[in-house]
C-alpha cells in the first residue's frame, strides 16, 4: 500500500515536471519565432483585433460598476472617519494598483483566452497542426506567436482603458450620488496617482498577457493530452478550454502577488 502510494506520487511529480518543461519549451518557442524574418504582421493585428478590440465591452463595463462599488463602499466607510475628500485617491490607487490588472486579465481570459484554447484544441484533434507540419509551417509560429504578441500589446491598453473607466464610475457615485465635491475629487485623483504606480500596474498587465496566452494556447496545443478517456474528440477540447481558464487565472493572482511583493 505505502509502496503504490510513493509510485503514484513519483509519477505525479515525474509528469508536473515533464509539464513545466513542455510549456516552458513552448513559451520560449513562441517568442524566437516572433522574431524570425518575414514576421507575421496580419496575423498579430487580427488578433489584436480579437483580443483587445473585442474585450472593449466587457473591460468598460465591469470597470463601470467596479468604480461605482468602490465608490459606494469607500464612501460610507471614509465617511466615519470624515475624509469622504480622500474617496477619489482611493478610488484611483485601488484600481490602478491591483483591481484594474488582475480583472481586466480575468475578464479577458474568460472571453479571448477560452476562444483560443478551444480554438487550437479543434485544430489539434482535427489533425490541422499536423497538416501545418506537413507543409513546413510550424505550428507554434502559426497558432501560438502571433497571439502572445497581441496578448502584450492589448493588456496593458485594456488595463489603462479599464481604470480610466473605473475612476469615472468611481466619480459617477461619489459626486453624482453621494454629493462629493467634483474639484476635490479629481484632485485627490491627479495627486495619489505617481508614475511608479502605473508602471507598476502596466508591469503586471505585460506579465499577465504572458501567461494568459501561454496557458491558452498551450492548453489548447495539447489538448490531446488534457486527460479525456479517448484523448480526443469535443471532451479533450472541453478539458483543454476548462483547465486553460483555471489555470490562467490561479496565475494571476499568484503571480499578482510576487510582483506585489517586488514593487512594494
């Protein structure tokens, strides 16, 4: 019994290690590949378009009613101690500090990064990645490069479009609601705000644009190894686009945290 136990363990830390190993390969593949001559232009700019262009909506309404709550829940908590003046710095240094990368990160993990698991794991077990390889294109080159691109150029324009919006919902409850001065409150806002703290934010939104798409797509790159009974077919998709979202946003947040702990 002890001795099946250390071989279930030994096999687990053998395939956590193959794991690391492959997506690190795979990470660094997808950036040497970016680099190559004839770089992928089109492609990097369609997926911008789908990665940032199309998160717009999602960004600007969750950072909305993100600001507003903030606002709401800072109001009536600073108010106790009579400095409802200082609401539009805490608004300001919450979200760009901490809400406005680790959520907008989230929000487009949940819509963009989903798609491109799904996506490469459909070309995966219909045999397309293969098909590239037959005809001299690397399918890492072709699926994954120019995504990680776009994934580093759109985060931290979402991020930057997600606290703008968060500081004006902020304004929309503090001022237009709760009768907040409008004059202080952009004070306090252009005060609090220094340049260390949107470098910082922006530091963590190229970090989590790394890591989204790296677990995306590589989950989706080997979606016939996500652990489906058959190995292939919509279930290995399935568990592919599931362990994708998971992983990518446990990722987030732990990393959130070291780089936290570094800027501090």
């Amino acid at each position: 019994m002890i001795k099946a136990r250390i071989e279930k363990l030994g096999l687990t830390c053998i395939d956590d290690t193959r794991s690391l190993g492959r997506i690190s390969i795979f990470f660094f593949q997808g950036i040497w590949r970016n680099f190559m001559p004839f770089v992928q232009v089109s492609k990097i700019m369609e997926q911008v378009w789908f990665i940032g262009y199309k998160s717009m909506f999602v960004i600007v309404l969750t950072a909305l009613f993100t600001g507003m709550v903030l606002g709401l829940q800072g109001y009536y908590t600073l108010v106790d101690f009579g400095s409802e003046a200082t609401l539009g710095s805490a608004v300001a240094m919450t979200l760009i500090r901490e809400l406005g990368p680790v959520l907008s990160a989230i929000m487009i993990t949940a819509r963009a990064g989903s798609a491109m698991a799904a996506e490469i794991g459909v070309m995966r077990i219909s045999e397309q990645l293969d098909a590239l390889e037959t005809m001299d294109i690397h399918p890492v080159r072709f699926t994954f490069s120019p995504r990680l691109s776009a994934s580093i150029i759109s985060f931290p324009l979402l991020t930057a479009l997600f606290d703008v919006t968060g500081i004006f919902g902020g304004f929309l409850t503090g001022v237009v609601m709760l009768d907040v001065n409008q004059y202080i409150y952009m004070d306090k806002v252009i005060r609090s705000i220094e340049l260390a703290d949107v470098t910082g934010g922006f530091i963590k939104a190229l970090v989590f644009g790394a890591i989204v798409s790296t677990m995306c797509c590589y989950k989706g790159f080997y979606a016939h190894m996500s652990g489906a009974e058959t190995g292939q077919g919509a279930k290995s998709v399935s568990l592919a686009t599931t362990n994708a979202v998971v992983n990518s946003c446990i990722l987030i947040l732990v990393s959130d945290y070291i780089i936290t702990s570094f800027l501090v």
